[in-house]
C-alpha cells in the first residue's frame, strides 16, 4: 500500500519527467503547464488523495489563464474525488482518457525475463526520438511527447538496436525516490520479442544500482498488452485517474 509520501513522491517524479514548460503549486496540488499534446506536462494534478475543497478549482483555472494555458485536471477516480467530478460535469467539462498508475518493486521487476541488456544514454539521439514518429504514431503528439522527455533533468534514454536499428526504447527517470518509466516503445514490426522487457530489465538494474527500491509508471487503460507486461513484472493498480477536459469552445 502507497502512502500519502508516495503519492506526493510520484506525481513530484512525474512531473520530473515530463518536464511541463511551467509549474506552479498551490496547496496540495501542482500545476503543470504546457502547449504540448502529453496530458500530464499540461495538467493539474493533486499530490495527494484525502479531500480537496472545491473552493481550490476556481484560483486553480485563474492560474492557466492568467498565463495563457488552457486548464486541464489530471483526477483519480476514487471517492474522495466524486464531488470534483460531479462539479466539473456540472460545468460542462468531459472526462478522457482513463490511465492506470502502477507500482512495484525494483527486486520483482528486475526478476523479469529478459535478453541482452539495452543501451543507456544521457541524451536521446535521434533513432530514439524517431520511435515517437513510426508506423501508426499521430506525427504531431509524437513529436510533443520525444520533445517533452528529451529535455527533462537526470533522465536516462533506453534503446535496443539491431543491425543498426532502434528497434525499441523508453526513458527512466531517477526522482523523488522512484524509478520512473516513460516512453515505452517498440517498432510495430517487432513486437511480441520480449524487447521492452530487456528495456525493463536494464532500468530497474541501473535504479537498484542507485539505490531506489521502487518502480512507478503510467499506462493507458486500455492498452491490454501493456499491462500485461507490467503484471508480469510485478507492478500492480495503485490508483485509476482520468483527464478532465474543459468544454469545446
């Protein structure tokens, strides 16, 4: 079970990671700031999950636009945030992309079957960022999310290559006391191979190495495939959210 210092932790190393062109804060919350297309660099977000007063939404929406950024809230679905999505339905707004928040340990997801180690950068080259821009990838968010990922701090840039090839890559970030893992991708060509498990494997071996214990990542709750990987790996559900979008104008 995750504490509230865990749950502060991790949307803290979220945004780490993401690295949102602004963020300000207000009581228990962060607010990320972004023209980008990747939801958690240009969403507000809760650092913790006990009750927030609705009076917050309205200096909370005066900050995006007092800056120019169009708002978005970044919610988990769990009770103590039902009256926030009952007061945002009320005003127009629309729930979207429902995500999963996973957790585990670095010891399980070290244990993961794997093959040869990936490689390990400080920088993305540009193979890496040309994963985002392949084979049924909307060009636009592609080029957002490599660029978002690109230019946060302390991150280390995963790539398996063949003959030459990126053939699959993801991005770790080593914040707050997490291992963070983002940007999961495999050519369409080559899945099934057990590449992102060799991606996996080689973060959580450079996170223990550092001394971290824990693993934390997103993923869309629809991507099936996905989870599965993770479960394998030994990360589970620790909390559902969904982006809360403001009306079409």
């Amino acid at each position: 079970m995750l504490n509230a210092a865990d749950i502060e932790a991790i949307e803290r190393a979220t945004l780490q990671a993401v690295a949102p062109q602004v963020v300000q804060a207000l009581p228990g919350w962060l607010l990320a700031m972004d023209h980008g297309t990747v939801g958690r660099a240009r969403s507000a977000v809760p650092l913790h999950h006990q009750t927030h007063e609705l009076a917050l939404l309205s200096p909370l929406l005066d900050r995006y636009a007092a800056l120019g950024f169009e708002p978005r809230l970044r919610l988990p679905d769990l009770a103590t945030f039902e009256p926030w999505h009952e007061a945002l339905t009320q005003r127009g707004w629309r729930r979207d992309q429902p995500t999963l928040t996973m957790t585990g340990t670095l010891e399980q997801l070290a244990q993961i079957q794997a093959g040869p180690p990936a490689e390990l950068a400080t920088r993305p080259d540009a193979d890496w960022k040309a994963m985002f821009l392949g084979e049924g990838l909307d060009p636009a968010d592609g080029a957002s999310r490599s660029s978002a990922l690109s230019r946060a701090t302390g991150t280390l840039y995963a790539s398996v290559r063949e003959h030459g090839q990126t053939v699959a890559c993801g991005a770790a970030s080593f914040g707050h006391g997490w291992l963070g893992v983002h940007g999961m991708r495999t050519a369409a060509s080559q899945r099934g191979r057990g590449l992102a498990a060799r991606i996996l494997h080689t973060m959580a071996a450079e996170a223990i190495s550092r001394g971290l214990a824990g693993v934390f990542l997103q993923v869309d709750a629809s991507n099936v495939a996905a989870q599965a990987l993770y479960r394998r790996a030994g990360l589970t559900t620790a909390w559902p959210y969904a982006y809360w979008l403001p009306p079409r104008a």
